[in-house]
C-alpha cells in the first residue's frame, strides 16, 4: 500500500516536498495541479499519475511527458480505494 498523494495547485509546495521525502509516495495530480513540474518526484523515482481529463481541459496534452501516467476517474477511483490517501486538493 503506497501514501497517495492528491495535489492540486493551491498546495502544491508543501505536498511536493512531502511526497518527495516520502519512501512510499504516488502523486495523483489533479484540477490545476496538472501545471505543475514534477521533475524532483521523478528524479526521486516516485509514480506520478495525472487525470487525464484535467489535462486535456487545461490544453496541456502535448505538454504532459512519457514519464506521467494519464488516469480516468475510474483508475482514480481504484488507486484511492487501493492506497493510503493524502487530500492537498
């Protein structure tokens, strides 16, 4: 079970740094958390997920890298019920 970490944007600074001290953090970024840059998690070797439909409402599609998993609600609902949640939306 991983500490699944929901960040938007308006707590962006303080659950970055978290789930990136974090050995067993998974990020789900969501609403405007999709602007975010996520380098430090992935250089920390951290899962990054971001909801698709967020992304492609903000334009940001083309933006989003290989390394950041797009998920459905339905992948959403599944990795909340599987995790330990973490709300920073």
């Amino acid at each position: 079970m991983a500490n699944l970490y929901l960040i938007d944007k308006p707590f962006a600074d303080s659950a970055l740094g978290l789930a990136r001290e974090d050995p067993d953090a998974e990020v789900v970024l969501l609403q405007d958390g999709v602007y975010l840059s996520v380098e430090p998690l992935l250089a920390a070797r951290k899962k990054v997920y971001a909801v698709e439909r967020d992304v492609e409402r903000r334009g940001l599609s083309s933006k989003i890298g290989n390394d950041v998993k797009l998920i459905d609600y339905h992948q959403l609902v599944d990795l909340l019920f599987a995790n330990k949640v973490l709300n920073f939306a």
